[in-house]
C-alpha cells in the first residue's frame, strides 16, 4: 500500500490507494462511456428501424385515421386544356415498400378534377402519420399540374414514387 500526501488549504490529507483501486476506477469510466454508446447506438437503431420511436422519446400518442384524402376542387381551367377522356381511371397496385399504392383518376371536361387513393400504406403509425401529410400535397399537385409529373415529398420518397406511377398509368388510360 502507498499513501499520498496532499496539502490543501493549510490542511494536510492522506489518500491511501492500492494498485487495483485506480484500476477499478479507469474500469468504472470505461464501462460508463460503453453504456452511454450503447444507448445512444440503440437509440438510433430504434429511430430509422423501428416504426414508433422508443417510448423516452415519444411526445404524444399517434391518432390513427382511416380516412383517405381526396379533393374535387380543379386547379386548372378545364375548358383550355381538354387533355383527357371523361370518366374514373383506377391505376395499378405499386409496391410503396412499407406498403401498396393505387389511386383513381376522375376526369370532367377532359380535366383531371379528382384523385383519390383507393390504397395506401397505413398499417403503421409511422405510416399513417407520413401519407396523412403527403397525400394532399400529391394530389394538390397533380391537379395542379394535370399530369403525374409532381415533386417527391420530402419523408415520403416511396408513396411520392408509388403515386407518380400509378396515376401515370390511369391518365395514360385517360389519354384521347
């Protein structure tokens, strides 16, 4: 045993340490900065693999809907453009990875006044939350647009895709 002497404020301390003891305190400091990556690294995990968040960084419970987001209001002077047959065109199922995507087309005075998701990926919260937020912006801008040339939402990369080609396919239906 060795013992250090250390002078402090006119008061002289003691401090007796065996050779393990510093090695059981590096010990301690290792183990802490391993839980601290650990946790960190599992909490990232659980953000991009996981669909709910771990429950420490869960701020609210998620309100499911089974609503689908549709709008009949044209966006384009439907007169002028005259683009497509009157009638519903449904496009194909696509694979939106997390789920499918099917929409249909509703075309009046040879204007796209109308599209509806028939499906959409909403089997999960994370799912549901994404395509409540996407789906009218998608449909806004086709509208807008009169075709399926519209802008990837940003957080919804595979829905934007899924959308743009199924209601390429359904406008191609359209098509005089």
């Amino acid at each position: 045993m060795r013992a250090c002497r250390v002078d402090c404020d006119d008061a002289r301390f003691f401090i007796v340490r065996t050779p393990h003891q510093k090695h059981l305190s590096s010990a301690k400091v290792h183990l802490a900065v391993v839980l601290v990556v650990v946790s960190t690294a599992y909490a990232v995990w659980h953000f991009f693999v996981s669909e709910t968040p771990p429950p420490a960084l869960t701020t609210a419970p998620a309100q499911p809907t089974t609503e689908v987001a549709t709008t009949s209001d044209p966006v384009v002077d439907t007169e002028a453009t005259g683009l497509y047959n009157n009638g519903s065109f449904v496009g194909p199922v696509i694979d939106a990875f997390y789920g499918v995507v099917q929409v249909e087309a509703v075309i009046r005075s040879g204007a796209l006044a109308e599209v509806k998701f028939l499906q959409y990926p909403s089997d999960r919260d994370t799912s549901r939350i994404v395509n409540d937020e996407a789906m009218p912006i998608l449909i806004q801008e086709a509208l807008r647009a009169q075709s399926a040339q519209v802008a990837t939402v940003s957080g919804a990369t595979f829905t934007s895709e899924a959308f743009q080609q199924s209601i390429a396919a359904a406008l191609a239906q359209a098509e005089k």
